[in-house]
C-alpha cells in the first residue's frame, strides 16, 4: 500500500536526523515544511519534502493520493498514560465532589480506584476488550495512534492478570500501537487495609513472576501517595519489576509532596506522571535522570487540583511530556487535542512547545521514540491530516473542537 498526501499546507514535526526527546529551549520550535508532499509505503514513512522539490514516484503502482490543499498533516499524538481499560463509569463520584466532597474523601468512603475495582473484578474479559476497544477507536479518531495503557483495578492476582490479558489483546485487535503497564500498586484492596505488606508481597511474589511468564507488561508503575504507597515501598517495588523485565514508572506528586520523582528517579523510571506539588528539589533530581516529566493535564483540570509547575520544569532544561490519563475517575477523556489546549491556556506553553508534549516526548515516555513521534523516514506512518485550517496553533486554540479529518495508523487510513 503506497499512499501520497500532497499540497499539505504545514507538514508539523519533520526531523531530517530523529532525536529520542527535546529538551528545555529546544522545546520552543518544531520543524514545520510550507507546501509539502509525504509519502507513505506499507507501515512506514517512506519521503516527505517540498512540493516544488516534487520530483515524482515513477515506480509507483496502486498509489492512492490524497490532496491536503489548506490541511496540516501531523505526527499521530502519542498518549504516554492512560488507564483506558475499566468497567462502568464513576459519574456518581463526579457528582459527590460538585457536592464538596474530595477525591481523597471519597477513596476513604471505598469510592474511587477501589469504586473501579469493584466493577473490574466483575466485569467478563469480552466485555473489558468491546468497551475498551471503543475507546480506542474514539481516541484513534481524535488523532491518538500511540497509547500506553494501566492495569490498577484488579487488585487482585486474577484480576490483574485479567486487565493485561485484556490489553494483550487489544495488541492484536487494535491498529494503535499499545504499551502494557502493571499497575498492581494502583492502592491497598480494603481487605488489606490492616495489612499492607501482605499486599505488596502478593504484588511482588505472586503477580510478577506470572506477568514476566505471560510477558503481559513493558512497564511497573506505582501510585506513590498518602493512604497509598510509600516513597520506599515503591523503590521496593519496582527494584523487583525491573528484576521481570518492567522498565518503571510512577504516578507522582499528584496530591502531595510524597517522594515519588525521588523514588521514581532512584529507580531509573523512563517516566513521572503528574507532578502537581513538584518541587525544586525534584526538578533538581531530575536533571541528573533520564526520566521524562509527564503533565497529566485532563486530571488536574478534572479534580481542580493546583497545576504542575510545567514553564519551571522546561525552563529548568529539562524536557516535558503530556499525556490524557484517559481514566472514569480522575480524567474521564483521552482528547489529546484538549490536553494540547490546557498545556497552552493554563500552563502558557507555546504550542510548539505542547506539541513537542504530546509527540516525541510522550513517545519516549513509552519507549517509542525511535519509531513514533515525528515525521522522519523509516518511522512508522502514524499521521493524521486536519480540517482546512490556516496553521498548527489553531488545533489548541479551537479547544473542544475535533479538526483532525483523517487518520493514517501503520500506513492505513483508518477514518
Ligand atoms: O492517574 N492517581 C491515580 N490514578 C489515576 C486515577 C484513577 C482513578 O481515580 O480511577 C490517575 O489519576
Ligand atoms: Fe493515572
């Protein structure tokens, strides 16, 4: 299948030698072509250039072309954090805290994640796969053809390995590209509350050594938290991960101080997610890692927690992801052209700068940077091409509309 996109008016994110991330000032500009041609061939970027460089594909047969006149044509978003295997939904919850209640107040009640779990744990694997692969297809829709995705709401030896066998299968059932994550230590299951170390040895001794077996995940991620685990007790775990072969990750300083950078930085983790109450001693931390800070936008917006210090952690040279957390409590959407508008409106980022986010650096953050996140010769064709739009700005500057028009994933259009 050969496909040749011409006369597109800005083609966004060409890299003529590919980088695995960028950085701090370099965050500031994205290399754009005017009047450009891209040309795919079977799942992968095969040229791009200048229309006026043209100089034809003589050898071509069966191309379909598409004319993008007035249209941008981007790299796919790559959606780095996401939880987007789950059953039912938590809009009871969603109202509580209209109500006043806290999300923290609500866990303590047995709502939130252990809300989830519940539902999780009786939910059949079809039903887990149909609902999830809905989800995927609206999120492939809004330009996402990378996504990371969490298991957390099993609690439970058999459930666990449920959401990963759910999202082994979505592997195979999916055009997006998808990357596993344990997330066992998502929170305490309440018959554990009085003995939280029989939980952790359960997630050490019993729920990894399967995983590793099935080689059902790429990644352990912990929710390093009050009330749910601690600084040490996620080194501990995810020393143990990386033993299985799961590179790390940890859920943040999301709603407070807790360790989890320090600990997410002591354990090599290739990415902190949320960082609303980071502080200078972590961005200190972080400049001597290779872990990549991630702003998990639609979460905070969602429980109106104070933002992550995004300009401070750029402006410190350090680089910066953002993903959805696309998940029924705490971030119910995976739109990642509204988190591109939230990284521009409420953190004054640039939209080369959220565009970099949501690209590269969210690639790198699932270990797909070689491959995904920029328009670059042999990467995977994951692109999609808008509306008739006069520049890129105007994706983050049109928030809550949908202006991606068509979508290419692995080198076929899928809408
Ligand atoms: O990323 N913070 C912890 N985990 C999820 C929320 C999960 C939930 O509330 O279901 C998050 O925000
Ligand atoms: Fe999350």
């Amino acid at each position: 299948m050969k496909i040749l996109i011409k006369n597109i008016k800005q083609l966004v994110q060409t890299e003529d030698i590919p980088k695995e991330k960028v950085i701090g000032k370099d965050m500031k500009s994205i290399s754009c072509i005017a009047n450009a041609w891209l040309a795919i061939e079977d799942d992968k970027i095969a040229g791009f250039g200048k229309m006026e460089d043209w100089e034809g594909i003589s050898d071509w047969t069966n191309l379909t072309i598409i004319d993008a006149t007035n249209k941008i044509v981007m790299p796919c978003f790559c959606d780095s954090h996401t939880h987007i295997v789950y059953a039912g939904s938590r809009e009871g919850e969603f109202v509580d805290r209209i109500n006043g209640l806290t999300y923290e107040q609500i866990f303590e009640r047995g709502g939130g994640i252990l809300n989830s779990s519940k539902k999780l744990q009786n939910a059949s694997e079809e039903e887990l796969v149909e609902s999830a692969l809905k989800r995927l297809h609206e999120i492939a829709m809004q330009g996402t053809g990378a996504v990371e995705i969490k298991s957390g709401y099993g609690l439970c030896v058999e459930a666990e390995l449920k959401m990963l066998r759910v999202i082994k299968k979505l592997k195979t059932l999916s055009p997006l590209t998808i990357k596993a994550t344990f997330l066992g230590a998502h929170a305490i299951p309440k018959e554990f509350q009085e003995a939280r170390r029989k939980y952790i040895d359960l997630l050490i001794n019993e729920m990894m050594p399967k995983i590793a077996e099935e080689k059902l995940a790429d990644f352990c991620d912990v929710f390093c938290e009050q009330n749910y685990f601690t600084k040490e007790e996620t080194i501990e775990i995810l020393g143990h991960a990386k033993k299985h072969g799961m590179i790390p990750k940890v859920h943040a300083e999301q709603l407070s101080n807790y360790g989890g950078v320090l600990a997410g930085v002591e354990a090599g983790a290739i990415s902190v997610d949320h960082l609303e109450y980071v502080g200078d001693k972590e961005i200190e931390a972080l400049k001597n890692s290779k872990t990549m800070p991630t702003i998990l936008p639609g979460a905070a917006f969602f429980l109106g927690l104070p933002l992550p210090p995004a300009r401070k952690i750029i402006e410190a040279g350090l680089p910066l992801a953002v993903a959805s957390d696309y998940n029924p409590g705490s971030s119910p959407s995976g739109n990642m052209n509204l988190m591109l508008s939230l990284c521009c409106i409420q953190y004054k980022m640039t939209p080369e700068e959220a565009i970099n986010a949501a690209t590269i650096n969210s690639a790198y953050a699932m270990g797909l940077s070689k491959t995904h996140g920029s328009i670059a010769i042999g990467k995977q064709a994951n692109i999609f091409i808008t509306k008739e739009i006069p520049n890129y700005s105007f994706i983050p500057y049109s928030f809550g509309s949908n202006l991606v028009e068509t979508v290419i994933i692995a080198g076929k259009v899928i809408a």
